[in-house]
C-alpha cells in the first residue's frame, strides 16, 4: 500500500495536536504535513518538542506549507523548522486574493519569484515548489492559466497538487497530470460531496465518500514524480471521523 501523510490543518479545529498524532498513528498513516500556523513562530525548544511527539507516535514531517512572506523574509526560522522536523519538500500554499496577478505576465512573474524565493531551501537539500487552489485554473485572456504561468516562470518549482482543487476550478486532472507528471512530487487526496451535500463542511466530504475518482487517479499517478499523498480536509466537521474512513478508503486504490 502507498503510504498515506494528513495534512495537520484538517485538523486545526480540534485540539490538542498530540492528540490529533495518536490518533493518525494508531489508524495507520505513516507521516503529516504540516502548515504555517503550527511552527511559524516557535522557538527551538518547542520545535523540538513537537518532533519529539511526532518520533514517539512512529510519524515524520517530509513535507510543509510556508507562506511566501516567511519563505522570503524570515529563512532563518523556516530552514530552522525544516532542519528540526525533518522536511524534505516545502510547497508554499496560497495567495491572498489581493496580491494574485491579472494576466499571465503577472503570473509567470509570480513563477520567477517562487524560484527565486526557492533557492536557499534547494541549497540546503530541501526541494520547493507550489500548492495549487482553483484560481490557478482560471483562463486568463491569452488563453493560457496562471497555473501553467507559474510553472514556466519557476522551471525548477514542484508541484504539489491539490486534485479536489483543479476539479472545483474546472479543470480536468487527469489532463493535468498527464502533461505535468513531471513536475508533480506531492498530491493533496482531498474528496468532493456531491452537489448540494455537506453543505456544513463548505462542500468537501472524507475520501472515499465524494465524487472524486481516486482509484483512476491513483492508477494515473503512478507514472508521475509523486512522493507524498497527504490527505486533507479543509473544513471537516468530525476529524476523528475523517481520519478513519480517508485511510480506509484509501487502502482500496
């Protein structure tokens, strides 16, 4: 079975985090991702803490979400909480709606800024790249998609792509990872309620019980670069629920 991580803002809304980790471990998930709002601000001590809460669980930290403005403005503590925990690939996550680009330069500068952004963590041994929403997918008025835009402007950027996103921007996934295989090195396993459902959890459901094809695309992604699968829900309303029955599902693929 390929192992399966769990995004640690799934589970934001239900502390404690050492309890969230007992939990992934004893349902079987062999790693987590963590986000900006855990380890942005923590000092070495709690860093260390914190890594050894994932050791004693049998967990690890290969990948994380930095937001741009602290991958460029404070290195020192993002290569510190990469060194600490264990991270192996930094995807930087989102763009507020107000600094998001018009046209496809835009775009495809914002693309030569993550590379750009990227190269003190690629120095030290960590590989870098970008974690898609649905904006990306938009058709800008060339024709082209601030998705493709980003990863011409950023030629050594990975992506970590989030499926249950490029569908809910339009897109067809299958499609894009047929001509991105490449550059795809983690993949958000994210479900989508059927149309009028879960109307309490923004729309989302737990894997398996969506209408999202996993078990096809699972099957596409074995030809891609693909190293991570990390579960993830952004709004769920029972976590101990989405823990369960996501890597139950997901042992079927």
């Amino acid at each position: 079975m390929t192992k399966l991580g769990f995004q640690l803002y799934s589970a934001r809304n239900f502390p404690p985090l050492s309890d969230i980790l007992k939990k992934l471990s004893a349902a079987g998930y062999s790693h987590v991702e963590g986000f900006g709002g855990i380890y942005a601000n923590m000092d070495e001590a709690a860093l260390k803490g914190l890594r050894a809460d994932l050791d004693a669980n049998g967990l690890t930290m290969p990948t994380g979400h930095f937001g741009l403005d602290m991958l460029e403005n404070d290195r020192e503590q993002s290569l510190k909480v990469a060194k600490t925990l264990g991270i192996e690939a930094i995807y930087c996550p989102y763009l507020m709606p107000d600094q998001r680009p018009s046209d496809a330069a835009g775009w495809f500068a914002l693309g030569k800024r993550l590379q750009e952004a990227g190269k003190p963590y690629r120095d030290a041994g960590i590989s870098f790249g970008w974690h898609n929403h649905d904006f990306e997918f938009a058709t800008l008025e060339d024709g082209s998609t601030p998705q493709e835009q980003i990863l011409a402007g950023g030629p050594d950027l990975e992506w970590e792509a989030d499926i249950a996103w490029i569908i809910r921007g339009n897109a067809d996934p299958f499609a894009w990872i047929e001509s991105y295989g490449k550059r795809i090195t983690a993949v958000h396993v994210k479900d989508i309620a059927p149309a009028g459902e879960n109307k309490n959890e923004d729309g989302w459901s737990d894997v398996g019980h969506g209408t999202v094809d996993w078990k096809g695309l699972v099957a596409a992604l074995k030809n891609t670069a693909v190293k991570y699968y990390v579960v993830e829900h952004d709004n769920p309303s029972d976590a101990d629920r989405l823990i369960t029955r996501s890597v139950e599902s997901f042992k079927t693929y």
